[in-house]
C-alpha cells in the first residue's frame, strides 16, 4: 500500500506542508541550515501532519490554520530522531547518513535542539493555550520516554509493562496528540477529539510494534538500516522481550545478548536476531499489535460519518502491513 493510496485526498495540501517544512527550518545559521535539511530531504512518512489534517476534517477545516500544528509536530518528530540517532550510536537514517554520522553528536544535538525551537516558535503562531498545553505535556513525556529508553538499554529483565510504557511516550503520544490537535484546531467538539486521541495512541502503539518487527524481519533496502540495529544498540524492544519468555530460546538469547554487550555491538547479531524469529516472539508481538489496531477502529467507529473515517481505517491497516 502506498503512500499515496492512503493519503491522495490530502496530496495537495500535503505539499503545501512540505513546503512549509522547508520554510520552517530557514534560518541564518548556514550549519544548522545544511544540517536540518539534510535530516529534512531524507523524508518520511509524514504521518503526523497527515493525522493533523485528517483530525481537521472534523472541524470547520482550514489550512492555513493547521499547518501551524502539523509543522511543529513533524518538526518535534524530526528532532526527537536526531537525539535518537547520537543516543543509538546509528549511522543510517532511512538509507542515508545521520547527523551525528554525517557531522558529528555535537552538531547532531544542537541541530535537534534548533529544530525542537523552531517547531516551538511556528505554533506560537496559534493562541489557543489548549493546543501549547498539550504539546508541552507530550514533549516532557517524550523526553522521559528518552531517558527511560537510555536506562533500559541491555535490560532484559524488564516488563511487558514497562515496554509499553516506554514506546507510549517515545511514539504513541506524539501521533495520539497529532490527531487531536487537528480536531482542536479546527474547534471540533471535544468529545470527537478525545477519539481521535484513542485512535492516535492506538495506531501509534502498533506502529511502533510494527518497528520493531521490521527491525527484525525486514531487509536493509525495506527499513534503510541494518536488520538488527536494535538489538546491536542495547535496545531490547517487544519480540525480544517475547522470545526471551519462550523456554527453548531464552538461554541462548540472553548469551547472544551479553556477547553484544561486552563488544558494544560492534559484532555479527545475526545469531540472536534468527533465535528471536524462530521463537514466539514475532508471532505473539504481531497479536499485540493487531489488538491495538481494532482498539484504534472501535474508537473510530464511534467517530461522526465522513469519508475521512475510511482514510484513517486505511492508515490503521497499513501500519501493521507495513515494509518500511
């Protein structure tokens, strides 16, 4: 499926954003300008601002209202994988060098720090104080998110639980808010945007499931990174946590694990990522993942009818169909 099968009702206005994008990051800083469209021109899905339009379909929708939230979302979204990336250590970024690979994690961090300001000011744009409230609060979530990520990293005594936890502030949150800001922003009724809302989470959730599952099940040409980059950087993401319940592999897996650690990842994961897909942990991840999708559809059900409700149960489907 792709994008434009989902999205072509929005295709115009789309590209205004993208435009806007670009707009958005041009600064007088020529380095931080090279870098932020160096991130920038790597693309993406652009399922944030999307979800934003979609949410002001619900409302009296205006464009020129929107953008100055589906900017700053996508823009909070970038910067959030530029910290990632110096976090990770991770050399590629959708088949292109990262920042910090590119630059280095000191041009890297402060690239997402403009580019976290820049989405700050734009929204500054909109006074609802609603919309700021709650892009505050998801941004201080987020970066609690990071840091519970930091911690975690080679844990492999950590709960589902906790798992889940994390991925709802490093992922869920950031779309869960991004379709009901759009909502907000087109004065939709508050009940249809605390819908959206549970919709966002849940798609979020899979979708970052569906990550984590291509991380491990995907070529480096679907996923524009090494298979295994995860796992190699200390990130012990759900299949894994699930593998390591399944009795015949959580031995071998845990001393796959630890030589991982002990060589900082610089070796061959090929090992523990085909011990992973030979337990149950991929199959019982995907389970997950498809609960939260008809989560996300019963939430839409209850949404007013418009042809904006069968785009967004496209999307549900394609996060967990997804190859890239």
């Amino acid at each position: 499926m792709k994008r434009l099968d989902i999205f072509g009702l929005l295709k115009k206005d789309m590209n205004q954003i993208e435009q806007e994008l670009f707009r958005s990051i041009e600064g007088d800083h020529e380095l931080l300008n090279e870098t932020s469209m160096h991130l920038l021109k790597a693309g993406g899905k652009r399922l944030r601002p999307v979800f934003v339009l979609m949410g002001g379909k619900f409302g009296s929708y205006d464009l020129d209202k929107l953008k100055h939230v589906a900017v700053p979302l996508e823009l909070i979204h970038m910067a959030s994988l530029v910290h990632d990336d110096v976090i990770d250590d991770a050399e590629t970024r959708r088949g292109q060098l990262t920042v910090k690979s590119k630059w280095d994690n000191k041009i890297a961090m402060y690239t997402g720090d403009y580019i976290y300001a820049r989405a700050l000011l734009l929204a500054t744009k909109l006074e609802n104080p609603k919309i700021h409230q709650i892009l505050s609060k998801a941004m201080v979530e987020m970066s609690i998110g990071e840091m519970e990520q930091i911690r975690d990293f080679f844990n492999t005594e950590q709960s589902i639980r906790r798992y889940l936890l994390r991925i709802r502030r490093k992922t869920a949150l950031l779309i869960a808010i991004s379709c009901q800001l759009g909502a907000v922003a087109a004065d939709a009724e508050p009940k249809v945007g605390n819908l959206l809302y549970r919709y966002g989470y849940n798609v979020g959730m899979a979708f970052q499931i569906q990550d984590d599952l291509l991380d491990l099940c995907g070529t480096e040409k679907q996923i524009g990174k090494p298979p295994g980059s995860d796992i190699r950087q200390g990130n012990i993401t759900l299949p894994v946590l699930y593998a390591l319940e399944d009795e015949a592999i959580r031995e071998p897996l845990l001393k796959e694990i630890a030589v991982i650690r002990e060589q900082n990842g610089e070796c061959d994961v090929s090992a523990a990522v085909s011990l992973i897909k030979s337990s149950t942990g991929i199959a019982r991840a995907e389970e997950l993942a498809t609960r939260y999708i008809n989560k996300a559809l019963d939430a839409l059900d209850r949404l007013p009818n418009q042809r904006t409700k069968k785009n967004l149960r496209d999307i549900a489907h394609f996060v967990t169909k997804r190859s890239y």
